[in-house]
C-alpha cells in the first residue's frame, strides 16, 4: 500500500515540475479570466441598477460567488485532460501502461491534481492584484455559527474535483470507438457552462428547474461547493444532503469510467492485433 502510495506521489512530484514549465501560460490563462471577471460585475452592476436585491442576494453576495468560481476553477475544473488522454489513446502512448503495475486513471487523477495545483496557485495572483478593487464586494459568510460550510464545503470541492477529472477521463475513453472527441467535449462545456452555475447562479432558476438540477451531476461539478462558501446555500442539513448526491455521482461516474476504460481495452486490443 506503501509502496503503491509512493508510487502516485513521484506521479504528482512529476507532474508539478512539468507544469511549473507551463507557469506563465497558467498565469496568463488566469489574467484572461479576471478579465472576464470584469465583464461579469458590469453586467451584473447593470442587472443591480435600481434593485436592492435579486433572488434574495444583494450585489456583493452575487459578486463573491463569480469571483469564488474564478478561483475554485482554477483548483478544481478539468481544462484539457480530455485531450491530453485522447492522444495518448490515439498516438499508442498508453501501451506502455498496460505493461506496468500502474493504475492508468490514478496516473492522470495524479498529474490533474499536480495541474491544478499550479494553475490554483497562479489564479490567486491577479485576485490579489484585483482585490483592491473588489474588495468592497467580497461579503464571505464566515461568522460565529458558520464553521459547517468549511466541514461540507471542503469535502465537497473535493469530491467536485474528482467529479470534473473523471467525466473528462470518460470523454477520453471515447477515442477508442470515435477519431475524434471534439463535438462530444464542446458540447459538454456548453452544458456545463449553464448547469454548473458558470454562466448565472443556478438559485436563480424557476423553482422547479432548480430542484430538478440537483440531481444532475453538473450542479455538483461547480455551484454546490461555490454556494456553500459563499452564503448562497443556507441550511446545513440541505448541504449535508447534497455531498450525499454527490457522493452518489461521483461513485457512477467512477463506475462508468472503469466500464469504458475496460471495455475500451478490448477493442483497443483487437485493433492491435
């Protein structure tokens, strides 16, 4: 088990040094997305003109979550591991997995947790270049009384994360039955973009969609970890409700990550031979 550890900790090590040579694109990828930050609060500032409050949250409320799910991206969302996997697949690279006592999915979860270390990291810097400016608009949650959100939300950016990895390691298994993964990966970034609160807060929904959206995976792939730090989530026993749904999906995911990933192996196989 030592030994096994070890083993995916060297992966890690690998995979910060590796991406600490792509820092500056990290960094300019994070500059790019403060400028998109600055898009957000003028619509937003445009959408607050004569409201005291929509949805129940007033302007900084809202503007401390966009600027949390800046952040928390960077940590948590798979950016291009899709690919990444689907060349590997494509180029005959992962044939040399297959002849090592290594986990091919713990190997990618290890260089994604390695990537996004470093991009987590470098999205800080211009927040901070940024928070002079903002700061009257950041309005975090974190009195007496709020210490639950640290205990389901920490868990639950965890569980997000393995979540975002392993629905990207699906869409890359795909390259052994399809030459290409593009349409299916620009499709799921566009439903993603709507249904994991990227584009809106999901809260702002009609009722009823807004019910019907914590059962989908992507209400847990970006706005239930985002909404529990940042005040938009109220009740500890709804969000202790939630990291169980997500637990469940993240257990499907992982179990639909294992089928293709064997499956896959089979037809890659018969291919070879």
């Amino acid at each position: 088990m030592i030994r096994s550890l070890n083993k995916y900790r060297h992966v890690f090590l690998v995979g910060l040094q590796s991406n600490l040579i792509y820092r500056w694109n990290f960094l300019i990828r994070a500059s790019f997305s403060a400028f998109h930050l600055v898009v957000v609060f003028m619509l937003w500032s445009a959408a607050y003109e004569g409201k005291t409050e929509i949805g129940g949250f007033n302007v900084a409320q809202t503007m401390t979550y966009f600027i949390a799910l800046m952040v928390i991206r960077f940590f948590i969302s798979a950016f291009n591991e899709d690919y990444q996997i689907s060349e590997e697949i494509r180029n005959g690279l992962i044939n040399q997995f297959l002849l090592k006592p290594i986990d091919y999915f713990i190997y990618r979860l290890s260089i994604f947790g390695a990537a996004r270390f470093v991009s987590g990291l470098l999205a800080i810097v211009p927040l901070l270049v940024a928070l002079p400016f903002v700061r009257d608009y950041v309005e975090l949650p974190f009195g007496e009384g709020e210490a639950w959100r640290l205990y389901f939300g920490l868990p639950a950016l965890a569980m997000s994360a393995v979540i975002q990895f392993t629905i990207a390691f699906c869409f890359g298994m795909l390259t052994f039955w399809f030459l290409e993964i593009q349409s299916f990966v620009v499709l799921s970034y566009a439903i993603e973009s709507l249904l994991a609160g990227q584009i809106f807060p999901l809260d702002l929904l009609p009722r009823p969609l807004f019910i019907f959206s914590q059962y989908l995976p992507y209400y847990y792939q970006m706005y239930f970890p985002v909404a529990i730090l940042t005040g938009r989530l109220n009740d500890p026993a709804g969000a202790a409700q939630g990291l169980m749904l997500q637990f469940a999906w993240m257990i499907i995911l992982l179990t639909i990550a294992r089928l293709l990933w064997t499956r896959g192996l089979r037809r890659h196989t018969a291919v070879g031979g």
